[in-house]
C-alpha cells in the first residue's frame, strides 16, 4: 500500500510547490511509482509539469467534489513513474462547496483509496492555507512534510501549522505523523538563514530533514519551462538536493534504518 504523504504550509511561498514537484520528480527517477495530487486551487504543480490549468479537464475538483473515480482522472508526465492528478480553475470555490457536504474532511481520503495501490508514494500539494482542502490533505495522509523557509517567522507559522496537526490527530486521523520539517530557500550567506536553521534543530532535533534546499535559479526557472528542476537541469544545485532529499526519505523508509 502506497505511502500517503501531505506537503503542507499555510505560508506561501516557502517552497512547497517546487518541493511537492521535484520530489515526487525525484523519487520517480529512483524507481519508485509516485502520484502527486494538486490539491492547490492556483495549480501550480499541475503547470510545473507542463500542463496549463485551463486545459485540464478532469481535475482534483471533479474527484473530491464531483465524486469523479481518481483513476479517471490520472495523466502521465516527463518522469515515467510519475503520475499526476491535476488541478483546474474550478478548485478555486471548493473550500466553501465543500462546508456542507457529507464527510467534507475525509472526501480525498476516500477518492484516493481506491489507486493508493498502485503506488508506493502518495505525494498531496495542499493550499497555502489551514482551510477544509489542506484538511482533507491531512485526513487522506500518512504523514506530513512541511517546508519551511529560513526567515525570520518560520518557527511561528510551524507552530500554528503543529497545532493543527496534532487537533487532526486527536479527532479526525489518529495516524498522522511529522514525515519530517525541510529547511527551504536556504541562503549560506546570511546570518539569519544559519541563526533560524539553529533554532529549528534546536527545538526539533529528530523531525527535520539533513538535506536543506538552497536558494538556487534553476529552481526559479524550471517552473516556466513545465519541468521539474531535476529534469530542467539535473545537475543544478537545487536539483540535487531534491535528489538527496528523495535518498534520505526513502533511507528512512527502509526497515531497520534510523531517523
């Protein structure tokens, strides 16, 4: 049964999108079957791999809302073992469609059920928001990876983002685990991305990752050119961290290994 794992942050622009895209990218390159779902209404994991939002025509939307078989709405991507289900335009009013619908935190879960056997990883880009789509992300997951950017409000937003993992836990999916905390946007030349990236170990030894994701321009670019960064340039900086980051999470899931 394929591992479910929630990308999330209600920060935006902290690297989730660039690290929901390139992971599944990477853990696609090194064999493993991966699906990314695009449960962000702005799709950007959907046009990170090419494929423009109002060409989509069966999307996230249609799975979760429209009770739409996930299976039917897979497409194929540049990594052969990737597989995506899109986002659309129409995802944008589904947090409030979604406030009177019967089992609204556990509709993903339930559409995901049916094809989580068909891959080994599960990888949901949630929206920049604690709203009822990131909830759902959270209900369907095994765990939850969350980026985070070395700046100065990076530890109040995780703790906020914790808080909420943890009421999901008590009372929606006793499951749910910290996959891990990924230092994103990491700039060696400031003090303050060092002194912020201390103080994260610091209070958090055990959850975040030894990779740390760098301020890099292919990282930047690669988005515009509907690739992965890890197929844009695979031997960019940012590009192998991600492929360092995909070894240490797949080090971590081999039994007997530590972390």
């Amino acid at each position: 049964m394929g591992r479910i794992i929630c990308i999330a942050n209600q920060k935006g622009g902290v690297g989730k999108t660039t690290t929901a895209v390139n992971l599944a990218a990477s853990l696609g390159l090194a064999g493993q079957s991966v699906l990314l779902v695009d449960l962000d209404p702005q799709a950007s994991a959907t046009s990170g791999f090419g494929i423009a939002k109002n060409q989509v025509e069966r999307s996230t939307y249609d799975v979760v809302l429209g009770g739409l078989p996930a299976a039917e709405t897979l497409l194929p991507t540049i990594v052969e073992k990737v597989k995506l289900l899109p986002a659309g335009r129409d995802l944008v009013g589904a947090e409030i469609e979604l406030v009177n619908m019967p089992e609204r935190e556990f509709r993903l879960a339930h559409a995901l059920a049916p094809v989580r056997d068909r891959f080994q990883y599960l990888l949901i880009d949630c929206p920049p928001s604690l709203g009822l789509l990131t909830v759902n992300g959270l209900c369907a997951a095994d765990s939850v990876l969350v980026p985070l950017q070395c700046e100065y409000y990076a530890l109040e937003g995780l703790t906020a983002l914790l808080d909420t993992v943890q009421l999901i836990r008590q009372s929606l999916n006793q499951k749910l685990q910290v996959e891990g905390l990924l230092l994103t946007m990491f700039d060696t030349r400031t003090t303050l991305c060092h002194q912020v990236s201390e103080e994260v170990r610091q209070h958090f030894p055990r959850e975040v990752f030894n990779t740390v994701i760098p301020r890099n321009i292919r990282l930047s670019e690669s988005p515009s050119h509907g690739l992965p960064a890890v197929t844009y340039d695979a031997m960019s900086r940012g590009a192998q961290c991600y492929i360092q980051l995909a070894n240490e999470m797949l080090d971590r899931a081999r039994p007997g290994t530590s972390g």
